[in-house]
C-alpha cells in the first residue's frame, strides 16, 4: 500500500471521528481502541492524540465542543496549516450511519499493520 493511501485512510477515520453526527461515547470507544502509534502521519497523530484527549469515556465531549476546541488544541502543538474545514465536513453523500461509516473506517485502518 503506497503512503499516500495510508495517509488518506488515516485523514478519513479522523475526518469521521469529528462528525457532528456521531455519538461522543461511540468517539470515545473508538480512541480508546486505539493508539497514537496507529497514525503514521505526524499531523494525524498529533489531531488523533488531541480528539482522544477529549474523548474520554468518562468524560465523552459534545461534537460542537470538540469542533470549537480542536483547532486551537492542534494549532498549539504546531500545526496551524491544518484544513479544518476538510476534517470537519462531514460526509453528507454516505447513505450509510455515521457508526457504520466509522466501523468500516476503523477495519480499513486496523487492517494496515
């Protein structure tokens, strides 16, 4: 698998851990599945390490709150460049639920190692 196809699938799984339409407990579950070391990208670990910050079982975050919040979070760690507008968009083609969409997300970037 080339680079540019990991990078892609990476960006799609963060992409759809910020829908504004998944469930923040179903979020959680997801970071809590998995490791920083998973993002090859270091721009994808840095947001993955920032939205599981947030996402905490516990403690799961609101979609709005984590929208507000990531960028200043990301741009802090040095990355001020990063396309929110692309990361935050959404998928409104899907015909497919959000859990579903980020299940198969998931499988696919699972898959890689």
């Amino acid at each position: 698998m080339s680079l540019r196809t990991r990078q892609s699938l990476e960006w799609e799984f963060l992409r759809l851990l910020c829908d504004g339409n998944l469930a923040p407990a179903l979020r959680a579950e997801y970071c809590a599945q998995l490791s920083p070391d998973d993002f090859i990208d270091i721009t994808h670990r840095v947001v993955f390490e920032e939205i599981r910050f947030v996402s905490r079982a516990s403690h799961p975050v609101a979609p709005a709150l984590l929208r507000e919040h990531l960028p200043g979070r990301v741009t802090a760690r040095g990355f001020p460049d990063l396309e929110f507008e692309t990361l935050f968009a959404g998928n409104r083609s899907a015909q497919d639920e959000p859990a579903s969409q980020i299940q198969k997300a998931y499988i696919n970037l699972k898959n890689l190692k």
